[in-house]
C-alpha cells in the first residue's frame, strides 16, 4: 500500500470507530490509537494531520446516513449551529460559502475573492484563554468587516498542532505555507509559521487598529475610539481598489471584555444572546474547533484510563503559578522574572505547602458540588499548572508505600494530614504524563507535544458537569465552554479583578 492509501484506510477506521458525545456543544471522540509521528518536512504537523487537512471536508457537507459518522457528524452539526444568534449563523454560513467558492490560495489571489481576518499569535499573546477565549470578539470583527476570518498562530507552534478546525475552516491554505513554491502568491502572502518568518509575516501584515491602539491590552480610549475607527476605515478602504489590494490581509489579536462586546451587541440590535456565558460560548467553540489527533490520542487515553465519563464527572483546577495567586517559589534558587509561572513552582518547603493548602481547599469546595449517583459519588478531575500538585493529590497520597515512607510527616504536618483526610473523601483523579506543565506562553520553545497537556486538560474540563477554579481565566474558559452553569471558585484573585468574573461566580464559603 502507499502511504497515502494506508493513512487514507487507517483514517477511515479510526473514523468508524469513534464515539461521539454530544452535551454541550463539543464532541469527544474516542478513537483507537495511531502512532503515525512521522513529520512532514517544513511544517511541524504529523503526515496524519497533514493528510487530514488536505482532504478535510467541512462535517457539514458530510450528511450521508448510510455510515454511522455521517448520521453522528449530522447530529453533531445541527447540535452545534441550533440556537446560535442569527448574525453568527449568517456568518458562518458566509464563510463556508467563502471556502469553498474560493479554495486553498484562490481566497488569496482570485481578485473576486473577500478581504481576509486573521486572529494572530506570533510572540507573546497570553494563556488559551486569551488566545482562543475571544471568538466571539473574532466573529464580530469579521461581520463588521465583511472580512473571512483565519487563525496563524506560531508560538510556540502552529494552532494545528493542537487544534483542528470543525465546521469553520480557520486555516491558512498550506501552499501559503511553502516558500518556496513558484505559484503566483505574492511574498507578502506567504504566511509561513516559523520564528523567524513569522516576526517577518508580522511586519509585512498590517494591522486591523491602529498600531497605537494596543487591542491586546485594550485601555478605555481602545472602546472609545479606536475599534470603532478601525473598522470605519476597514469599510472606507473597500471603496477604493488600491488601498483594499494593501489590507487584503489584516491580522488582529484583541484581548475584548465582556461589557463592552454586550454593548456592541446591543447596538447592533442583538438583547437576546451576549454569548460570553451562554450556551452559544461553547458551541462557537466547537464549531472552530476539535482536538488535533494528537491531543485527541491524549484525550482517549484520559477518558479510558481514568473512568470518566463525559458530563459524569466534576473538574477542580488549581493554578498555583499564576503572578494572581504567588509571586515566590519559583524553582531554581534566585528569583526570577515572571517567577513560578516562567519556570515551575517550587516542590518543597513553602512552595509546596502553599501549592497543597490551595488544593485542599479547592478541593473541599469542588465536594460541595458533587452528585451523589445511585451506586458512587461522582469523580472529580483534578489538575493544575503544577504536574508536582496533581500527583501528590492524585497518586501519592493514595499510595500505601508513599504513605509508609513519609508516615511521620504525613501525621505530624498538619497540611499534609488534612490533604490526606480531604482526599480520601471522593475518588479524585488526575492526567500524568511524566512532563511539567508548560505554560504555553510564558514557557514557549518546547515541542508542540508539550503542550497537549493544557489542550487536553481544557477538553476534559470543558465536558465536566461542574468547574471550581481558582485565579486566572483557563478554568473559568473550561467552563464556560462547557454551558454548565455549575461553578465555583475556590481563590481569589489578589490584584486585577475581573468583574465579569466575580459577577458570574459564586465564591466558595466553607464552615470553618
Ligand atoms: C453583521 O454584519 C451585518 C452586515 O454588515 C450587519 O447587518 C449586522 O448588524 C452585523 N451583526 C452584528 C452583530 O453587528
Ligand atoms: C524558517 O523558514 C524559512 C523559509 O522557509 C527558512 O529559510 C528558515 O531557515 C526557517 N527558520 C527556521 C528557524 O526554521
Ligand atoms: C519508598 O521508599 C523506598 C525505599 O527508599 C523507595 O524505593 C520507594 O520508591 C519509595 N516510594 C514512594 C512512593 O515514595
């Protein structure tokens, strides 16, 4: 067989074999394992990937009821797009028509072709949250500038690494991709990922704001003047043929609040649904998105190794590395910039005991939220940006030789003696992989597989019947893509309060 064939055969399989849940939105699929790494030269996605991509057809068109997918890919379809506010479905139903009348590099050099969005990561951009919380934001901003919205990321990696896209075709066509094909795109649309090029790509796109205006961080003079401005001017440019050919491609990376997409919405009309906390959050999210196939083979493995059943389980995350809840105990002696979040929290002393107490708190708040079902209370699944936290809670404390070695400790320190009592109380799982948690921002550089981890831990929270979390948004994102309106949070933040946040969560208060 030629490659192809087998990769084409073998996709099938795993196809036939999946597993759809539909809750809110996404789909966990649980597929058999494939262990094709074999990584296309130039782009650092796996050939399965690759081939995936190249014959990807959007789920939508795919509506034959005599497989068993075409009956699960329908269901999941009119699961996804049922409820969302008709601007987004009028625009979502724009781009697929987009794609596919324009296909591959034509959405870039057919003259007929619309103006193109792209939701950018080329250096530092922040957590997922920020990253990929802000769909909403995206779609607004492509319907108001008629503009087809894509996504590059390239730090630490491409977002196909990670991520695939579902109904929504996102990605750039891969003949953008290669450099060194002679076939009419112009250099300034080569939108290659690699470091180096990118800072390149980064200068040779201009910008949907104004440069000055700092979308990413948006200060009160953004929401008064600037975004309006830029997308005043976006709609001026069409009007003239030379300065549309110069933004055919814009990129953005607006980090927008809540209060202030609801008011833009309101102007335009739309009460009903605000999407930041709806159900339509969590479907936006898979109409973009499903797991890549690596982070789907992680995700499997999850679900299979540690008995959860998706919508059956409760998720309680403690960040213990967020500048938000610690500054100190970074690991490494002297202090460094960014501390515990750049470099890993410390697992000893202070460090631990502070990374425990969290947890044990957040813990018994994530208690008060369980179900009682008729044979055994519900599992909590439990992580945190500390890979030393999630074993210790998950695996050493219910270990009889952990226990036997440290028994003295174990009943002397008060820390350790209440973890122990706290998480004896429920079955508590957690995901080990043997590798830190990377932060995917502050602790770029690593291979794209070192981040799976975070990609996975957002599913699986994303499919749990209840999220309690502390500071920072990644928890908080899980949730709401989640449309569960179960929720706790077990932390404040010290500085830099969200309000959107607090207003939405319901902070945890234990009986002393
Ligand atoms: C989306 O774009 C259309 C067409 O320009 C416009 O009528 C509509 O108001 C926009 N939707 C929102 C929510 O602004
Ligand atoms: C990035 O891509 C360019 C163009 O293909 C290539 O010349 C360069 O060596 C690449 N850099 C890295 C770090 O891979
Ligand atoms: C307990 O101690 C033994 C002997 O030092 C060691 O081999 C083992 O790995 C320890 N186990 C745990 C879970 O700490």
């Amino acid at each position: 067989m030629t490659r192809r064939a087998f990769l084409a055969v073998a996709f099938v399989l795993s196809l036939l074999a999946q597993f759809h849940i539909h809750r809110s939105g996404i789909s966990i699929a649980v597929s058999p394992f494939f262990d094709d790494q074999a990584v296309i030269p130039s782009l650092s996605v796996t050939a399965r990937e690759w081939e995936y991509r190249t014959n990807h057809q959007p789920a939508a068109t795919n509506t034959d009821p005599t497989t068993e997918r075409g009956m699960d890919a329908g269901d999941s379809v009119s699961n996804l797009l049922e409820g969302l506010p008709d601007w987004v479905r009028t625009y979502i139903d724009w781009h697929q028509l987009q794609r596919q009348k324009f296909p591959g590099t034509k959405l870039f050099t057919d003259p007929a072709a619309p103006p193109v969005l792209l939701r950018t990561c080329y250096r530092i951009c922040g957590g997922l949250h920020d990253r990929l919380g802000k769909l909403p934001w995206d779609l607004y901003l492509a319907n108001q500038t008629g503009r087809v919205l894509l996504m590059n990321w390239c730090h630490p990696a491409p977002l196909e690494e990670f991520l695939l896209p579902n109904l929504l075709d996102w990605t750039l066509p891969r003949d953008l991709n290669a450099a060194s094909v002679d076939d009419g795109v112009p250099a300034a649309m080569r939108l290659f990922h690699n470091e180096t090029t990118c800072l390149w790509t980064e200068k040779m796109i201009p910008t949907l704001f104004d440069e000055a205006s700092h979308e990413h961080r948006p200060r009160p003079e953004f929401w008064s003047h600037y975004l309006d401005e830029g997308i005043r001017q976006d709609n001026v440019a069409r009007g003239d043929q030379k300065r549309l050919q110069e933004k055919k491609v814009v990129r953005h990376r607006i980090l927008g609040g809540e209060l202030e997409f609801q008011k833009r919405l309101e102007m335009a009309g739309e009460t009903t649904d605000l999407i930041d906390w709806t159900p339509s959050f969590g479907k936006i999210f898979g109409v973009f998105f499903q797991p890549s196939f690596g982070v789907q083979r992680e995700l499997d493995k999850v679900y299979r190794d540690l008995r959860l059943i998706p919508g059956q389980y409760s998720a309680v995350h403690c960040r213990v590395r967020h500048p938000k809840g610690i500054k100190k105990f970074s690991k490494g002696k002297t202090p460094v910039p960014g501390g515990p979040d750049r470099v890993g929290l410390l697992w000893e002393g202070e460090g631990r005991e502070f990374a425990i107490e969290t947890a044990v708190h957040a813990l018994q708040c994530g208690q008060t939220l369980l179900h009682q079902g008729a044979n055994e209370m519900e599992p909590i699944y439990f992580y945190s940006d500390s890979e030393d936290l999630v074993r210790y809670v998950t695996i050493e404390l219910h270990d009889p030789m952990f226990e036997k070695n440290y028994s003295s400790i174990l009943d002397s320190n008060k820390i350790h003696a209440t973890a122990r009592k706290v998480v004896q109380r429920s079955r508590i799982v957690g995901r080990h992989d043997g590798t830190a948690n990377l932060h995917i921002d502050r602790q770029g550089g690593a291979k794209p597989t070192a981040y799976y981890g975070s990609f996975v831990d957002l599913m699986v929270a994303a499919q749990s019947r209840c999220v309690t979390y502390g500071v920072g948004n990644y928890a908080m994102f899980a949730s709401k893509i989640s449309g569960s309106s179960c929720r706790l949070q077990h932390q404040e933040e010290s500085w830099g309060v969200d309000e959107n946040k607090k207003e939405r969560t319901k902070l945890c208060s234990l009986p002393s």
